[in-house]
C-alpha cells in the first residue's frame, strides 16, 4: 500500500507493505503482515449517558453518525452557568457516548488486534462487544487496549466509548470534550515489533558522517520460540537513495521481549535544522523463513543538541537563541478537535510570526502537531503534566497522579523520542507544593523516569514564585538540567553569580515584557531563550490578556468571573490566525527579516481611559480608520530595525526620529488624526530602505473572500480556511460597522467553524451565522470523502454575497495515516 509522507514541504512516496484495510465501517482482506486502520469514520455519537450502552445490541440507530476527531463542547452554547466556568470558558461539557461497529475476518483468528486512541478527554472507558477494557483517566496521552480476547471473528463487532467529562473544573484552561484526536486499529501477528520499542538517535555526527543507532523491541506472544531477522534500512528523498541496511538474526523466547540495537553510518548527512529540517525514513522489517511478519516506517533527524552554561543551547553545533511560544492544543472554532491540517496550520503560523520553538503548555500534544514541527522546522519543549499531587482545581490531574503518572509520562516520552524537533522534556508546570522538600524527591523520580527512557534530551519544569521567596527554590531547580523560569527572568544574572553552571529558560513571560526579555537572552548565553504566554490566543482561562473600557469591570482574570470573556487575549496571534502587532516587534527582536511595520495605538475613548491587565499590551491597531477622532492626537507606533524612520501622512513628512537598537527598536509619533494615507519609511545612511503603509477605509463595498487552500483532499479530514474581509470600493478593510454574516455552503464539504477572533462575542463557532470584529471573521470548510466543488456563499444585510469555490479532489492513493510514522 502507497502511503504519503510530506517531508521538508514535499511529498515522498513511501511504499509500505502492509495490509490492505478499508477505512469504512467494515475492514476487509487478509493478509500475514502487519497494519494499521485509521478508524475515525462512522462513529455513533450521542450526549448523555444511557444504560447498556456498551452492548452490542444497543440500539444507536438514532444517534448521531460522525467521524472522528469529535469535540462535543465546542459545539455547545457558550452560557454563564455551564459548570466549565471562566477556566473552562463558560461551555458546556457531561458525558458522552461514542459507538462504532465493524467486521473482523475470520482469518484473522490467532493474530492481535488492538485499538490506539491519540486523546479521549477525560475518563475515556472502553467496551468491546460489552467487555469493559478499562478507564483511561488523563486526557491528554495517547492509551492502546488489547481487542483480541472478546472479537468476534468472521462476525460483527461493536466499539464503544464513554467519555466523562461531568465533574468540574477539572483543567485551568479548555479542555474540549470527546475523542479529539485519531483513533487506529493496529493489526499484529504474534511476533512484532513493539509499536513505541523503535528508539532512534544519531549519538555520533563528525567528519562528514553520522552514525544512526536503533534501538528495537521485538515482542514474542507466541508460547514457542521463534528465529527471525530484523532487517533495518535508512532511506532518503527518493533520489537520495538507501544508505546501507543493518541485518540481524534474533532468537525470541516465548512470552518475552527482546531489544536489538543496531548502528548505521550515514555518508555526508543532511542535518536536520530550522532552516532545512531534513528528515529520514527509517524502515523496520521482521522476517522468518522469507515471510514477512512486521514494517514499520518512521521519520526522524539527524541532528545534534547540546546544553552547556557557557555556549547555551547549541544545534548541529550552532547557538541558538530560542524565540519560544507556549500554545495550548486547541484550534480556536474547531475546539479541540485535532485535524492534522489544523494541527500543520498552527505551527505554519507560529513559524511565519517568527518563532522558533513552542512549549506544549501544559500537557503532551497531538503527534499532528509533533509531525508538522518536525516538518516545518520548529523546535519543542514537550510539556507532560500542569501539577503532580496538590489540585490546582478540585477535579483535576492530582487526583490520579499517583497511580498514573508513570504510565502518563511514559506515553509522552515513548510514543515522541523520535521527533528531532522536541529539544526538552518538561514534566510539570508552577507546581502548587513547590516548597515542601517532598517536590524535590518527585522532580527527581519524574525526571529518572523520563531519561530512562531518552537520555538525549534535558528535562525542565516551569516555576514561579509569588511571593519574596526564590533562593529556597534552588534544589528543586537541581533536580532539573534546564532551570525553567515562569516571568522571573529578571533574577537569572543574580542566580548566576549564585549557581554558576545553572541553565535558564524563561518558560513563560509577559507579552508586553518583550525587549526587556529579548535584552537578556540575546546578551548572556546561559539564559537559552524566552516562551511568551502566549504564541496564540486560546479558548478559556477567560479573560486573561484583556484590558477594558470605562464602565466595564475591572479586576485581573483570576479575580471574579467576566462573562461573556471566554477565552484568553495575551496571544501574539489571535484566534483567527491573523497576527497582532506585538507579533511583528517580538520577531524583529530576534529576525533579520522583519525590518518594518506600522500601526496605531487605540485612543482613549471620551470621559474616561483604557486600563489594562498583568498579560495584556496596550490595544493596538493596523488601521488608520479612526472616525470621530479628526483632529485628535493619535499615538502612530513604527517597531523599525533602521537606525531612523521618517511619517509621513498624505505625502507630508510628519517627522524622522531615532529608532534601531538605540530606541529599543520602536519610535512613537503623535499626530493629529486625518484621513488618508499614513506611510512609515525605513532610513539608513540617509537612504530610504522600506516603506509600510496604512490607508484610511471608505464605507463598506462588498465582502472578499480570501481561502487559504482552494483545493482540499476528499478525505473528510482536509480544511481550507477562509477569511472573510468587509472592504471598502478599492478594497481597504473597513474595522467599524461590524455585520453578521450568514454562510451558506453546497457541495461535498462542511462548515466546521466559525470565528472572528473576538473572545467576547458568546455566539457558538458551530453553525451558519456569525458576526464580524473589526471587519473580519474566518469560516473552515472541511471536506467529505466525496470530490467535488465545494461553494461557499457569504451574505450580509445590504451588501452584495460574495461566493467562493474550493476543489475537493479524489485521494488516489488513500493513506492510512497522513503524518510521517506508521507506528505510535
């Protein structure tokens, strides 16, 4: 079967051989080698809980047929009294019920099924054909259950999940509900390869050469003992060719599990890097007697990273500096649900904004999102757990740690050691009992767990402090290699003359905090970089990041309820993808290639000003449509890398002031508001070097749509992201007069979500109508299993629809599973 890798922004074809499996309802063929089905379509869906449920001869007829990923709360209303409160950002959440039943072939009798679920939140249990396989409690890691007992073969069979998300507040931030992430059937014979037992590092890269060592577990179910040959290949582009392979007879023991190493030597590698993330295949094979038993295909990197107080982080050699973003796992109007395409866009954006590496605040990520940083060249802190035994919330993660933090911490670093983008393990975040001398002993039984299972990667948490005590701090910072410091920066000179050898990352900071912070990890190589919170805005912990108006309550997020606020306001890009202007200053800070950018700081409204809070930056604008305000002094702010920058407004020049490093890369000049074109222009050695311009908007013409892909796989899984702009005749936005818009879609596609980045606004993201916000919202088509044209049509009240067609296009070669790893 022809699988398809995207590889450095190509595709590769890869053939893998293994078993032909429909991805439908029923599973057809037979084959003696191994497989996986990616088992998200046609799943019964209905909220509530029901008694009998998990049998097979519940009748579901009635329930609602979906596939897979699912979020059932963002589907809901968004309401001041739903349990999930300002955390959870106010939607609803109970208990749910997923089915899905399936044909097993008779001659799959003696062989292994398991199913692999990638995220249930929470309390997923599992039945199948009415047997209970257990309860997994944390949301956030991936859990596989043996099938094979209680299948049926040659028959039918029924998959049933209870999801139980009814007991809040279980999380700090959005949690959705549901299966969010992919679901697979993995289909093994007795003797395997342990799905998470391939472990692949390159401990050796010099002189032109590379040596890849590979760590397999081979799993002997069977009762006799068997001799088989593992044969492993590291394989290139496709012009690239194949390096030599590693062959080795095995003698497996019954019931045992035995782990092979083998080292390849890579001629002239290409290193895997921000700017080139090149990525290998490495290709597992079992054999016995000529018969294939087991493959698996997986991507990795060859690259190097290295920790030292005196060069910082250093990768392939290099130092680099990190310009980091924490993310939370949702993607705005589609909840949690983790599309691979929505999952690839997130880091798309985050790369474009200038970052280059992202915490996964606080839990593990889908392997989506891992597969398109390992692609796309983005580095990770891989974040394990928000708190270990003391609740941060009365139902959250401490209830279950010490009975499942081993198993969760073990999913996280089996199932991702081998993505070359993850640079750190964090295993936890502000922990509520960091001053008892217990913390300690947990850091260190967290971490020990953690490197024996990778020792190539530092392990780090974050801490904080809210009071005066810090130094007290310093042995449970010793329990870690990378000292993760939440906005604390300003100690690390200090600290340094205090614990010399110690390694700093700022794991969270203010948004506005951005030069004083850049000063600091650009200015002393023990502090490794800088995570603001946040890279993007995200759904619940309502209200953080907001500043307010007269009249409107004041008080910072934790302090009361802020309903209709249900999300948080302190990302650098905001809901709908689009990016806000302290996006553009922080990636100047740290990137050549952004030189100049222009906006307008919002002014004070009449009788009264703008107040802001802890996370917040003061309102700030690409505008230059301020009605009502003529004559009025307004605040025009240029981040510039030029030594000057020169205004102009209609041709007149306003001014030339000092910018560059001297002026902390910013100038602000205060100008009387006209209408027109207000133009900002880059000066070095007197010379004009670039120019940004904004122009007024006239009254609103007509709606444009803008998609970002007009072709789409009919996969029933592909997006296309549309946004949606109210323009003026010449085709200036306009960001007053905000319409509600009405959608309408035909064809083989969907409305996913709605959105218009504005936190809040309390209408549901799942429907057909949707208001703009500063002229703007997003629509994300997703498209069936069907080909097609998909047409949008988008209306307003006195305006002319705007229509836009996107081309939903047969997937000829249907992969199980569009990522770059066969295995988990």
């Amino acid at each position: 079967m022809i699988r398809l890798y995207k590889m450095s922004g190509r595709l590769l074809l890869a053939l893998v051989s293994m078993c032909v499996l429909q991805v439908n309802a029923q599973i057809t063929g037979s084959t003696n080698k191994s497989g996986t089905l990616l088992f998200d379509a046609d799943w019964r869906f209905a909220l509530g809980d029901f008694s009998g449920a998990e049998n097979s001869g519940f009748n579901d007829s009635n329930w609602r047929l979906l596939d897979l990923p699912h979020d059932w709360s963002i589907e809901s209303n968004i309401e001041a009294d739903h349990p999930s409160g300002n955390a959870g950002g106010y939607f609803a959440d109970g208990t749910g019920w997923y089915r899905k039943s399936f044909h097993v072939p008779a001659d799959w009798k003696g062989r292994e099924l398991s199913v692999y679920f990638g995220g249930v939140y929470m309390n997923g249990e599992v039945f199948i054909n009415g047997k209970s396989l257990g309860i997994h409690p944390y949301g956030y890691t991936p859990f596989r259950l043996n099938l094979t007992p209680y299948l049926h073969y040659g028959d039918s069979n029924v998959l049933a999940v209870r999801v139980d998300n009814s007991k809040q507040v279980n999380c700090r931030w959005y949690s959705g509900s549901g299966i969010y992430r992919h679901v697979w059937l993995e289909l093994k014979n007795k003797v395997h390869l342990d799905p998470w037992g391939v472990q692949i590092t390159t401990p050796v890269i010099s002189g032109g050469k590379a040596t890849v060592r590979i760590q397999s577990a081979i799993v002997n179910n069977d009762d006799v003992e068997r001799r088989v040959r593992l044969i492993t290949t590291v394989m290139g582009k496709p012009h690239a060719g194949r390096v030599p392979k590693a062959e080795k007879l095995v003698t497996l023991q019954p019931g045992d599990t035995t782990v092979i190493v083998q080292n390849i030597e890579v001629s002239q590698p290409k290193l895997w890097d921000l700017a080139s993330p090149y990525l290998y295949m490495l290709q597992s094979e079992i054999q016995e007697q000529g018969r294939d038993l087991d493959q698996a295909v997986r991507a990795f990197g060859i690259r190097s990273i290295k920790f030292t107080a005196e060069k910082g982080f250093e990768l392939n050699g290099r130092m680099v500096k990190l310009n980091g973003g924490c993310v939370h796992h949702d993607n705005g109007c589609l909840g949690a649900a983790a599309y691979d395409r929505a999952e690839e866009r997130k880091v798309a954006l985050l790369k474009a904004a200038g970052f280059n590496a992202v915490r996964t605040a606080h839990n593990p990520p889908s392997t989506a999102f891992l597969d398109a940083c390992d692609r796309l060249g983005m580095l990770v802190i891989d974040e394990a757990f928000d708190g270990w035994r003391t609740g941060k919330n009365k139902y959250d993660y401490a209830l279950y740690f010490d009975s499942w933090w081993k198993r969760d911490l073990d999913a996280m670093v089996l199932r991702d050691r081998n993505h070359p983008s993850i640079i750190m393990w964090s295993i936890g975040n502000e922990i509520i009992e960091r001053k008892e001398p217990e913390a300690v002993e947990t850091a260190r039984m967290l971490a020990g767990e953690v490197k024996a299972k990778d020792s190539t990667r530092p392990v780090t948490s974050a801490m904080t402090t809210w009071d005066q005590d810090w130094t007290i701090f310093d042995p449970l910072m010793a329990a870690h290699d990378v000292a993760g410091y939440n906005y604390q920066l300003q100690r690390a000179t200090a600290d340094h003359l205090r614990v010399p050898g110690r390694i700093i990352v700022q794991t969270e900071s203010y948004p506005r905090d951005a030069y004083e912070n850049w000063e600091l990890v650009s200015s002393h190589p023990y502090i490794i970089g800088d995570f603001v919170w946040t890279a993007m805005d995200y759904l619940g912990e309502s209200s953080i990041g907001r500043y307010y108006y007269p009249g409107e309550p004041e008080g910072q997020h934790w302090e009361r309820e802020f309903y209709p606020w249900h999300g948080a306001y302190c990302g650098d890009i905001d809901l709908m993808g689009d990016r806000k202007p302290i996006s553009y200053y922080r990636s100047l800070l740290y990137n050549d290639s952004q030189k100049l950018y222009l906006a307008v700081r919002e002014p004070n409204p009449p009788g009264g000003t703008i107040k802001e809070t802890l996370w917040s930056v003061w309102p700030t604008w690409r505008s230059w449509t301020w009605p009502g305000y003529e004559g009025k002094n307004m605040e025009v702010v240029v981040y510039s890398r030029y030594p000057a920058v020169r205004l102009y407004l209609n041709d007149r020049l306003i001014g030339e002031k000092p910018s560059g490093a001297a002026a902390a890369f910013k100038t602000v000049f205060s100008i009387p508001y006209q209408k027109g074109v207000l133009k900002a222009v880059g000066i070095q050695k007197g010379q004009q070097m670039l120019t940004d311009v904004l122009q007024t908007a006239g009254p609103v013409a007509g709606i444009r749509l803008v998609a970002d892909r007009r072709r789409m796989d009919a996969s029933g899984q592909d997006l296309s992201y549309v946004k949606v702009e109210l323009v003026d005749k010449d085709g200036v936005i306009q960001p007053n007069g905000d319409y509600t818009l009405g959608f309408e879609i035909s064809g083989p596609g969907t409305i996913a979500g709605l959105d218009n980045a504005n936190l809040k606004d309390p209408d549901p993201y799942v429907g057909h109508s949707r208001k703009t916000w500063k002229g703007k919202a997003l629509a994300v088509i997703k498209s069936s299993h069907q080909p097609g044209t998909i047409e949008l049509r988008v209306h307003a009240e006195g305006l002319p629809a705007a229509t836009l067609k996107i081309q939903s296009q047969k997937v000829t070669a249907k992969p199980a599973r569009l990522s770059l790893v066969t295995q988990f």
